[in-house]
DNA sequence: TCACCTTACACTTTTGAACGGT
DNA sequence: AACCGTTCAAAAGTGTAAGGTG
C-alpha cells in the first residue's frame, strides 16, 4: 500500500480528520464523536466550481446553518427531500432507487472497491424538479468520508477500529449529459451508474479513490453553467441522501449484503440459487475437474440451459429493482436514464465529443478518456458563458464572475487536465478538513 | 496467526457493429 | 438514403475462492 502522504506531499501532512459520526443503528454503533457537523461542505473540494460564483448569489458562500449529519445506516431517514446545500431556488432532488438503498441501508451497505474499479450497487438515481428548462447544467457526484474512523467487521456489526486512514485527493464524476438543458435532466431519472470506486491511490483512469473499511456518503452536485469550464455559474446545490452511506471495502464482509447484492443486481444472477454460478453448480465443477479435464462440460449449459439455467425462468428474484423501481415504470432498458451519452447532449455539444478547439489545451495523452465515457477522442471543453440576460426563467443571469481556481484547470494533483462528461475531476488539492 | 487485499475464474448483462428488410 | 429491428460477438460487470501480503 502507498501512503497518501508520500504520493502526494502537496497534500501536506497537516490532515485533519473530522469526528466520527454517532451512529443510531445495529450495524454502526454509537460512536467517536459527537457533533458531527458536514465537515466536507465546508471544504475547498468545490472551490473550482464555487469560486466562479463569488460574484453571483452567496448563498454558499454564507450557507445557513447546516442540519445534523444523516442517521447513520439502518435508521429510517425521513421520508422527505435530501439534505440539500442550496443556491438553485426550487430546485430539488429526490432518490429514485429509494427502496433499494433503504434495503440495504438497513442491513449496512458495503460497496466493494477493487484496483480497476468497481461500480456502486445500488448507484445513485436521481430525478430532479425545479430547473430552468432552458438553462444548462452540470450534474455532478462525489464521495466524502462521513466519519474519521476506521472499520472493522465483528462478525454481526460493523464497529469503529481506529483513527480514519488520511484522506486521498478528492476526484468528482461528472454525469455524461453534462451539460444539458433543465429540460434534459428533467425529462428523466439521472443515474450515476457508471461511477466506479478504486481503492488505488495511483489510479490512472480518473476513478474515485476511497480506502477500504472507511464510511462513505455519496454526493450529488448541481451546478448551472453553460459549459464544463465556464466561467460563469448560476448557482449551485448540493443533496446528499442519508440512505446511500456506505462502507467501502475489498470483500464482502457482510453475508446479507452479499445475498442482497446477487438478489438485486442483475449482473450476479450467476451466483443466484438457481444460477449456474451458484454455490451447487461452483462445486460441481470443481468436483468435475478435479475427475479431469471435461472439455463438453461449459458447453453442455450452454447448448440448452441445465438445470440451474436461470434464463430459462424461475428466478427467484425476477425484477430488477435497481433497473425498475417503481411498477408501470419505462424501464432502462427502453429508456436508459442518462446513462450514456445522449444524442441530445451530442447535438448541443459536438465539440465535446470530438475534441475541442485549437486554442484550447489538450488532454494529456498519458491521462486517457475514462474508459467508461464512450468517447474516443480527447477531450476539452470549451470555456464558454452563461448567456447573460432573461434565460426565461427569471432566475438571474450571474454577472461576470471570477474565473476558475487555478487548481480546477490544472487538474489538481494528478494530470487530468480537462475531464469530459462522463469523465472524473481532481479538485483535491488541499486537505479537506 | 490474523485481517485484509489481489487475482483468476465462470458466469451474466450490456453494448455496438453488421446485417437485412421496409 | 434513411430508418428500424434482429443477430451476434466482444466488452464489461458480478461474486467467489484461493492465495498473497504485512
């Protein structure tokens, strides 16, 4: 394992490490501290995109006293809108994939980090009300820390175990549509599925980096801008849904999160009891190799579905809840939420697709496109403005304003100079506590 | 010895190219 | 030429288990 400190000396050794939270639950007992109070909301891991709007409404520069930390995994958080830190009057988010969450909040979620890259499951699925259909905005996700400890699995719980590793440069996923029109984010849910976690310090593809054992709450960012690198914002907003904590780690840890995970997600319908990956079908390989070699025997499932086929029906959880929460729902299947890059965001956007002008600096070759963005050719926004003027929402244009924070162009620590939609950004170039 | 991490594996789903038909 | 639907292969995403590491 690398030491923060030794890859990043940038980042100083002057690492302050918040209070743990108290924890009201089974799986996250009464903690280290108390008082806990968002800690990461006052950090200059947004600086890049708040420091453009210094000139603009101050609403977070003077944000108004923050509520208490979300309850800690396993309590019933209410049922209203997320903690939101605000400057985008009306508008607000709420969790799709609710259910989900809360399913496996109550058990405790674990999100598994792995060297390459592991997604979320559940991911984040947001719908949002309230934007200028006209206007342009920019839809972000980061992972902050919600403690300052370590955990540990005790066999039944999850309990702190020590002081909290120092804290790694803080990266942002920066949603693929970005930037799209109100309209655009509104007609659909937006989901976050292709955020990936690593637990690898020197992670070259722009993944969030979170070390392993550490409690984690997702974070959702809106930001109104007519462009990645605009120079002038219209405001911003923050949601962070109490559900959605979680606790990374390199192997489950938790039995019951791992039969909610092969219950849930579609992609471990293997390991599910009728699947061909489950544990009977698992021993029975093993049995039959250790016979000798069987070449017909992985053709033989796949010739006509044995009995452990679990395409052949009798699933014993059919539905997918992460890819249909709600009955009567338009499925992802027909209707991918902003998963991907869409035709609309290609057509006001070209550029972003293809590269950007000449005049603008060019992506590092040695810093690839993330590999999950679906472009192929570098990218880099251009650095465009609000149109100022009545956008038709009678929200304010924001006058001129100061430009980046240096850090945010230069990609802070790590060389990644321009992120595309769907690609990450280095903003943590200062420690955060 | 222990806790945690890495890797290979076999499976599934997703994605996109290549068709052919209208 | 444009659009739509189908097919297929490759890529990507899963959890598991064995082995490695400190």
């Amino acid at each position: 394992m690398y030491h923060p400190r030794e890859l990043y000396p940038s980042l100083g050794a002057g690492y302050r490490l918040g209070p743990a939270q108290p924890g009201a639950d089974s799986s996250f007992p009464p903690g280290l501290a108390e008082g806990y109070r968002y800690p990461d909301l006052d950090t200059p891991k947004l600086d890049c995109f708040l420091s453009g709007m210094e000139a603009a409404p101050r609403t977070l520069a003077a944000h108004p006293p923050l509520p208490l930390l979300p309850p800690a995994m396993g309590t019933e958080p209410a049922p209203s809108a997320p903690e939101a830190l605000h400057s985008l009057p009306g508008v607000s988010l709420s969790l799709e994939n609710r259910e989900l969450w809360k399913e496996f909040s109550s058990v405790g979620t674990e999100m598994i980090i792995t060297k390459a890259g592991r997604r979320m499951f559940p991911a984040c699925r947001v719908s949002v009300t309230g934007l200028d259909p006209e206007a342009r905005y920019l839809f972000l996700l980061d992972v902050v820390p919600v403690d300052g400890a370590r955990y540990r699995w005790q066999g039944r719980r999850w309990e702190p175990s020590g002081k909290a590793e120092p804290r790694l440069p803080d990266r942002v996923y920066i949603h693929p549509d970005s930037p799209a029109t109100g309209a655009h984010w509104m007609r659909q849910p937006v989901s976050f599925h292709r955020v990936k976690l690593t637990n690898s310090t020197l992670d070259p593809h722009g993944h969030l980096i979170l070390h392993s054992m550490h409690k984690y709450q997702p974070r959702i960012h809106l930001v109104r801008a007519a462009q990645l690198c605009s120079q002038h914002w219209g405001g911003m907003a923050s949601f962070r849904f109490p559900e959605t904590t979680f606790i990374s780690v390199t192997a489950y840890q938790n039995p019951r999160i791992t039969q909610l995970k092969i219950a849930a997600n579609p992609f471990a319908k293997g390991f599910r009891e009728n699947g061909r990956n489950c544990k009977r079908e698992r021993d029975a390989r093993v049995k039959r190799k250790l016979r000798g070699p069987e070449p017909a025997a992985t053709e033989a499932y796949g010739s006509g579905g044995g009995p452990c086929d679990s395409t052949l029906g009798g699933d014993i959880h059919e539905s997918d809840p992460e890819q249909a929460s709600a009955p009567g729902e338009v499925t992802t299947a027909l209707a991918p939420p902003c998963g991907g890059p869409s035709a609309e965001a290609y057509l006001m956007h070209p550029a972003a697709f293809h590269g950007a002008p000449s005049h603008l600096p060019t992506r590092s070759p040695s810093f690839p496109e993330a590999p999950d963005s679906g472009r192929s050719g570098p990218y880099s926004a251009a650095f465009l403005e609000l149109p100022p003027g009545p956008g038709g929402s009678g929200y304010p244009a924001a006058p001129p304003a100061a430009p980046f924070a240096p850090h945010f162009l230069q990609g802070g620590p790590f060389p990644l100079p321009y992120p595309g939609p769907g690609g990450y950004l280095d903003v943590g170039s200062k420690p955060m506590y």
